[in-house]
C-alpha cells in the first residue's frame, strides 16, 4: 500500500487530493513565483483526522507542509513534489466564547475576522489584524506570529494568543500556555512556521473595543520629514493604535484604486490613528496634529466620522492590490529596522532601484519600522524575477546591517533563506537546527523551510561575520 491508498483509507476518498487539476490551488502560497505540485493533499474533516495522517505520513517517511489559507507571503507553505499538504481550512469551527473572561477559544482554520466578527456582540475584537485578515486563517497567524496595522499598540499574534494545543508527528498532543513555567514555548510556537509541530486548537485574548478612534492623515513634500516625524508622534509618549506610511507611487496607486481622497500631490502621506476614551481620543489627536505640523506635514485630515476613519484606511488596506494594477508582476518584501532609519532606509531603497532598473512601491507599518517595498517586474521577461530576488535579498541584507531584521511579519519560509545567512552566524543557526530536532526528530514538519542549513550558507556566501572570523571556517567553499 502507498501513502495516498494509506491516507484515502483512514480520512475517506473525498478528503484526499492528488490529481494534477485538483491539486493546481495548493501548489503555491501568496509567493506565486515559486510553484510544485504536491504528491497529495489531505483535507482532514476533525482533529483525529489530522493525528492520522501525520501518523501515516511518519510510517511513510512523507514530508508534511501544514496549510492554513494560503496567503503566505513568503513560500511557507510551498509543497515539496514528495509531501503532502496538510490543509487545516476545515477545521474552522469557534470552539467556545466567553465573553466574561474575556477569550475565544478556536480551531485553526478559522479567518482572523471571523474572530471578531462572532464577538462584536459583546464589545469585544480580536486585535491582530494582517491586511489579509478576510481570508487567513488563525492557525496560520500563529505560525507566522503575524501582525497588522493594530500591533503597534496592541501587540503582535504572540501578545494576544494565551494557549495551543499542538500535534507531533506521532499525532500526540503538547499544551502550551502564557502561565506555565520555565521555558517560554508558547512564544517558541508563535511564528515557528510549521517546523515544530501542527496546531490544532488556539485560546485567543479578546479586547474591548475602545469607546472611540480618529484617523489624522497628513501630507509631507519629502519622505524624510515624514519618516521623521513618525519618530517624534512616539517620542511624546503618544502610542497611537497604528502609524502607517505610504510614498509617493503607493498612495497614488490606493487613490486611483480606492478613490478616498488621498493627497495625490504628496512625496509621502501618513496615516495615524489614536483610539480610547471620546476625551483621550480628542486630546491625543489634536497633539497628533500639532507634532505633525511642526514636523512639516502640509496638510492634516482629521477624521470627524467612523464613516470618513474607515474609509481613510481603505485606500492603506487595498494598497498591494492597488500597486498591483501597475505591473504584471510585484515582489512583496517585509524587513523591519529602527525606526530612526526610516529616511536613510528609504533613500538606499530608491538608489537600489535606480541601479537595478525596477520601480519600488514604499507601504510600510512605520510605527514598528516594518517595511513592505513592493518591487515591481515582470515575471515573462527573461531574468527580471531573477534581478528582482538579488535587489530583494539586498533590501533585506540592508535592513540588517542597519540594525533591523530580514522578517517582521510575513516570516523567512523559502523566501529568506539567504538572507538568514547573512542576519545569523553558526552558532545561532546551530541552535535552530537543535530546536528543530527537540520538537521533530523526525524531520518531517515542512523541511527546508526558514532555517538554512549551514551547507546553504556558505554556498551562497552570506554569511554573517561575527566578531571579524569566517563563519562555517570548516566548510568548503564553493
Ligand atoms: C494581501 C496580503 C496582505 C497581507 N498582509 C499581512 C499583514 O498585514 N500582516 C501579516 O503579518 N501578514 C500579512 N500577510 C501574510 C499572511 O496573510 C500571513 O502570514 C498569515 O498569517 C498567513 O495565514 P494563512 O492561514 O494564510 O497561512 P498559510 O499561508 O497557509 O501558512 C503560513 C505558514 O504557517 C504554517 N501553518 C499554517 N497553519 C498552521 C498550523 N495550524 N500549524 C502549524 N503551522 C501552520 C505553514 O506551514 C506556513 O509555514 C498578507 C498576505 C497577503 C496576501
């Protein structure tokens, strides 16, 4: 018997894939340019279902690539032509609400909004909210601790996820809670990417919703006054609920796309948002106002309606799918530096495009100095999807030497292996890898994924140098 006959046996024919049609909407995440057709895809129907066939996939020595929605940014979920999929959509029920304690206890393959739609009736929301919160799933937030325009203040996935219930590849159940002792693992999983194990039930933090909130947006000449100031708004002590910037191309595209009023004339526009009591809200949107002015802002909104606030966002929320309408093809990257860089940043961003010949789309969460340059190419031109990898992999690399990071939300999956080279030296790899082996020993929890093996690095020759000495030294070089 295969592993397919195996998997058809213990979770019904109905709920295995593994035809060329059937399988085609599996075959990538939301980094479409890398593509495989899985050697299946099991779709299990319960919790027990998923214990069989990671059972099945251990006997058969089969790779397991666990899928939430899809909407990866960075190849998490790209099969391997070996492994089956694991997709975990039907398991979207919201186990419990408890509106008293204030949590929502969930399977993981229910959409981030549908958290908050369930609970609106008790005042209460879910606060993380990635601009694809209409389809990903809760599951896969954790996997990638993923963030969104509210994690400024509110914090990231790992802030507002109390406890996890996960799978090894044995099928045999861990708990991981905020209150045990010792080790944190809860933040461990938070953002393990699949490696580690398979989640299967997620108690999330609830909050309740501010009484009010108020967008400011306001319109600079330059970029870096706008960078500038979104370091003074923190500087004050305000912490507004998100502080989101867009330069010139992204706005004008979200207007064109969205048609909300934005500043076309503007280099850079930002949008800031504070929420609390009607007094708080007031008070802290008018001292918004005031510091972006000295700042240089030209023109300042201030939001008078939920309508006219909602609507501000929309052109910021639909900003990729508008860019998007600009070029066949965009490459979304996602570094995150200090927020005192952002000018320098920026600058470097434009020089690199002016060398390698590709427009950049600047949208970025400035609040947590979390960057998303969209770079625009075209995949059907010989070598352009090869040209924008080298400039994407440079951004990253920049992001590090400037202090920052190479992922602030969307993860490493396939996208940044390289790059993890360049941000860790041997000994810190070494202790992924051990990670890894603790919680998988057997390997097969999405291989290949986001830790690069030591061998990678020292073909691709970006390695980190630490303290002036060769990394890898005893390996060979290529
Ligand atoms: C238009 C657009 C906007 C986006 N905006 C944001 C944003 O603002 N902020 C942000 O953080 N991200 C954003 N993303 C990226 C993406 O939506 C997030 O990373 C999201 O959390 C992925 O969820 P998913 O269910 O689609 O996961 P998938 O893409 O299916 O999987 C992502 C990773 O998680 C693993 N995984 C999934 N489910 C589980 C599970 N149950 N157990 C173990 N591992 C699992 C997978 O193996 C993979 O490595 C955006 C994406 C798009 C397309």
């Amino acid at each position: 018997m295969d592993v397919i006959q195996a998997l058809t046996d213990a979770i019904t024919t109905k709920n295995v894939l593994s035809s060329v049609e059937s399988c085609r909407p599996y075959e990538c995440d939301g980094l479409s340019a890398y593509r495989e057709k899985p050697l299946a895809v099991a779709l299990p129907d319960n919790v027990e279902q998923v214990k069989a066939v990671l059972r099945i996939c251990k006997q058969y020595k089969v790779p397991v690539i666990t899928r939430g929605s899809g909407t990866g940014l960075a190849g998490g979920t790209l099969p391997l032509k070996d492994g089956v999929v694991l997709g975990l959509s039907k398991l979207s029920e919201i186990i419990k609400i408890d509106p008293l304690q204030r949590i929502a206890v969930v399977q993981p393959g229910v959409r981030n909004i549908a958290v908050s739609q369930a609970v609106e009736k008790y005042g209460l929301y879910y606060a993380p909210d990635p601009s694809s919160q209409i389809a990903c799933s809760i599951g896969g937030n954790v996997a990638e601790n993923s963030g969104g325009v509210h994690c400024l203040k509110y914090g990231l996935t790992v802030h507002n996820v109390l406890s996890i219930k996960v799978l090894n590849m044995d099928g045999e159940e861990s708990n991981f809670d905020e209150k045990d002792d010792g080790i944190d693992l809860l933040a461990l999983m938070n953002g393990s990417e699949g490696l580690l194990g398979v989640i299967v039930e997620i108690k999330l933090k609830l909050l309740p919703k501010p009484e009010a909130a108020q967008l400011v947006m306001a319109a600079f000449h330059s970029v870096s006054d706008c960078a500038d100031a979104v370091t003074s708004v923190l500087e004050q002590g305000i912490i507004p609920a998100g502080l989101e910037m867009m330069d010139k191309f992204s706005l004008m595209a979200a207007e064109e796309f969205a048609k909300v009023g934005y500043p076309t004339e503007a280099e850079a526009l930002l949008l800031c948002e504070v929420d609390g009591s009607h007094a708080q809200v007031q008070t802290d949107a008018k001292r918004v106002a005031d510091i972006l002015s000295q700042k240089g802002a030209y023109k300042i909104t201030v939001s008078q309606s939920e309508k006219e606030r909602i609507a501000l966002w929309q052109g910021r929320k639909n900003a990729f799918p508008a860019v998007g309408r600009f070029s066949p093809d965009y490459y979304c990257m996602d570094g995150t530096i200090p927020r005192n860089k952002l000018a320098f940043v920026l600058e470097e961003i434009d020089r690199l495009s002016g060398i390698y010949g590709l427009k950049v789309a600047n949208v970025f969460h400035a609040g947590d100095g979390n960057l998303h340059p969209l770079i625009l190419y075209d995949a059907n031109k010989e070598g352009e999807l090869q040209l924008t990898e080298k400039f994407g992999t440079e951004i990253l690399n920049l992001c590090v030497d400037v202090g920052g990071t190479i992922t602030g939300e969307h993860g490493v999956g396939v996208e940044k292996l390289n790059s993890m080279c360049h941000q860790y030296n041997t000994p810190e790899l070494e202790i992924f890898h051990g990670i890894k082996a603790v919680f998988d020993d057997t390997g097969l929890l999405n291989p290949g994924k986001a830790v690069p093996t030591l061998h990678r690095c020292a073909e691709v020759g970006q390695m980190h140098v630490h303290n002036n000495q060769l990394p890898h030294p005893h390996l060979e070089r290529f």
